[in-house]
C-alpha cells in the first residue's frame, strides 16, 4: 500500500480563520476539509471533463 502523501500549505490569514470556521461547522478537522474540498472539485472536474488519470 502506498503512503500517504505531505502536502505543505501556506494561506493567508484570512482564508484560515473561514477554512477553520467552516470545518468546524462540517465537523471536520482543517486537514479533512481541505481534503473533502479537494475531492469535491477533482468530482466536479472529471465530471465535465471524464476521469483524470
């Protein structure tokens, strides 16, 4: 199985503190947020445009 990957991040202060308010009020951590986020656009994108590879 391969391992997960690191991914370092740098955002600005103002988008952390809607990232955090809003994982909060998902329930999510900041990190599963980001990543349901992620998956969310990569599912809309292979939608309209089929499966990345």
């Amino acid at each position: 199985m391969e391992k997960d990957k690191h991914l370092g991040l740098r955002i600005d202060s103002e988008t952390h503190k809607k990232l955090k308010s809003l994982s909060e009020f998902d329930g999510r951590s900041i990190n599963g947020e980001v990543l349901y986020l992620i998956r969310q656009a990569i599912s809309q994108h292979e939608k309209k445009h089929g499966t990345l590879k």
